[in-house]
C-alpha cells in the first residue's frame, strides 16, 4: 500500500506581500494630506484677513489624517482581512493541505464565497481520505483470497492436504473471487471516468422482470423469501443498454435477499417515472433489517458495509456502487429509503 507524502506546512503569513500597497497608500493619504493643508493655509492668510486663522488650517491636517486612518481600517477590516485569509487558504490548499478552513464572515462581500471555499474544501478532503481507504479496502479484499489460495497449494505441496475435488474447489472457488473482485472495480472504474460502453436497445420492462423473476425464483425459495413483481403498464417500454439495467436490477434484488430473512417479501415494481425528463421507475422493496440513518450516507461508497464485523466474502462489497454508477452512466437517478427493522426501498429513475 503506497503512502501519501505529508503535507507541507502552511508557511506563515507575515503580511510583507502587502507592504508594497500599503505603501502606496500612505503616499497618497500623505500628499493629499499635504495638498490640503497647503491650499487651507494659503486661503486663510491670504484672503480672509484674519492672520490667525492659519491655526485652523494647521488643524486641518490632523482632522484628515484622523479620517483617513478611519477609512483605512473601515476598508481593510471589510475587504483586506477576508482577502488575506482567503489567499492564504489558497495558498495552503496548493501545498497539499486540505484541512485549512478560512473563518466564516457574514460580510454580503465575502460571506459566500468563503462558505462555498470552505464546502470546495471539504469535499476535496473527503475525496483524498476515500481514495486512501479505497487503496487500504482493496488490499484486505485481496489478501485474503491470496492467503487461503497460498496456504491451499502450500498444503497440497507439502502432503498435508490431498489433491480431493472439495480442496481444489476451494481453491477454485476463491480464484473465482479475485476475478469477480478484478472486474468489478473495472466496470466501476470505467463507468466513474465515463469510459463504459452502452449499447442501448428498446426493450419492453415486462420482458426485463420476467427475466429477473427467472434467475432469483429458485434462490428466493431456498431462502424462505417470497419474490413478487408488479407493473403498472404491461406494455410499458424503454430505451436503454439491457444487460446493463439486468446487473443493476440483479445487484439490488441480491442485496434485498442476503438481508432479507426468512419469511420476508421482496417486490420487483416497473412503472412511469415521477416526470422531469424521467420516463420509468424501476424499484425494489424488501421487508428485511433495514438500514441505520446514519449509514445512508455512505451506502453507496466502494466496499462499505454496515457491519464491518460481518465475515461473508459471497461478494465484492462493490455492488451497490457499480449500481449507482450505472444508473449515473444512463442519465438517470437513484435514490433509496429504509427503515430499521421495517425494510429498504431503492428506486431507480430512468430517461
């Protein structure tokens, strides 16, 4: 497992990047401040008659120095402050760390745009912890298969196993595994980067719960589960790529019966979409465990299980990502609800 490099340190912000302005400023106040006075002075000594009155001129000076003091840090607590932690938040983000936030300012001129940096930020930060913990899942996942196949042959090697078909299919069995593991986090790699082939046919949705209903009737029995189906509209059709919209389908109702127990219903329904561009919904409705509300969240995350205890190696732990990517790859949406102990619904829109 490769290690990321630590992040530089964000180099601290001493404020000399800003004394070529600050400069120029006070030289502007200064000569205004100069010119003022002088056109005060020679006013009031001049023309008004009255020789003390350069006094107030004198004064004049101080009067304006005061308020450009004033407006300086108006101007600086309003738009120099909120500018100088957003460039240095930029500035620390570029050297690698994401875990810089800049404070929040309900100012109308930066209040927003720090909220969205912050947000920008954040997921940026979540997206580098999933892909460490993607290189971290993908190792356990391969480990084990690896180990038992190594220990298997190992043992057959030595003579402490004998070359009987219930050892080699182990074997077999978790050689099955690793290629099944390998070409799911292909798909899904190439449906995440929009690289995966569709091929679009029109199909008629009864044809496709008719052929679900096939491959999980005999599986669905032998579980103790009861498999309906129900669509609204027997001819009701669609345009879509058919083996792809099987697998997510098949992915969902396979989901449904490892957590579903025994007694329980599954319903297949197909059926109009809720409109805006969506034509179809295909949902599929269990009666088992549910899933928790603070897990929902991550439900579709690569290798993410609810019980992270659980030893069951039947699948890749990618189903439900695969799903939400091939739902994505159609233009369509996905969404799921589920209560604990009640059940989970996951319905899947379609253009």
């Amino acid at each position: 497992m490769t290690t990321q490099p630590p992040a530089s340190p964000q180099k601290p912000d001493d404020g000399s990047r800003y004394a070529p302005c600050a400069l120029v400023v006070l030289g502007v106040i200064l000569l205004a401040i100069g010119g003022t006075a002088a056109v005060l002075y020679l006013v009031f000594s001049e023309y008004s008659g009255v020789r003390n009155v350069w006094i107030l001129a004198c004064g004049a000076p101080v009067a304006v120095i005061v308020l450009g003091v004033f407006l300086m840090y108006t101007l600086y607590a309003r738009y120099g402050r909120p500018l100088r932690r957003i460039l240095g938040a930029i500035d620390a983000v570029a050297e690698g760390n994401l875990g810089v936030r800049v404070p929040a300012d309900n100012s109308p001129q930066f209040g927003e745009l720090i909220k969205r940096f912050n947000k920008m930020v954040g997921e940026l930060e979540r997206a580098q912890q999933q892909r460490r913990n993607l290189t971290a899942d993908i190792a356990h996942e391969l480990r084990t298969p690896l180990h038992l196949i190594q220990g298997n042959l190992e043992g057959l090697l030595d003579g402490v196993y004998q070359p009987t078909p219930e050892h080699l299919n182990a074997t077999l069995d978790e050689t099955r595994l690793l290629t099944r593991l390998v070409k799911d986090l292909q798909t899904l790699s190439l449906a995440e980067t929009g690289q995966l082939p569709l091929h679009p046919t029109r199909f008629s949705l009864a044809d496709l719960l008719q052929d679900l209903t096939t491959s999980f009737a005999t599986q669905a029995a032998a579980d103790g589960v009861v498999l309906k189906t129900d669509l609204a509209e027997p001819d009701q059709s669609i345009t879509a790529d058919y083996d792809r919209l099987n697998q997510v389908m098949s992915n969902l109702i396979a989901n449904a019966l490892r957590y579903t127990p025994s007694g329980g219903t599954i319903r297949v329904e197909a059926g109009p979409g809720s409109g805006d561009g969506y034509s179809a919904r295909l949902r599929v409705q269990d009666t088992g465990a549910g899933i928790a509300a603070e897990d929902l969240p991550f439900i579709f995350d690569r290798f993410w299980r609810a019980d992270r205890a659980r030893g069951e190696r039947t699948h890749s732990g990618l189903g439900l990502a695969i799903v939400q990517q091939l739902v994505h790859a159609h233009r369509g949406k996905i969404d799921v609800q589920s209560t604990v102990g009640t059940g989970t619904t996951f319905s899947v829109e379609l253009p």
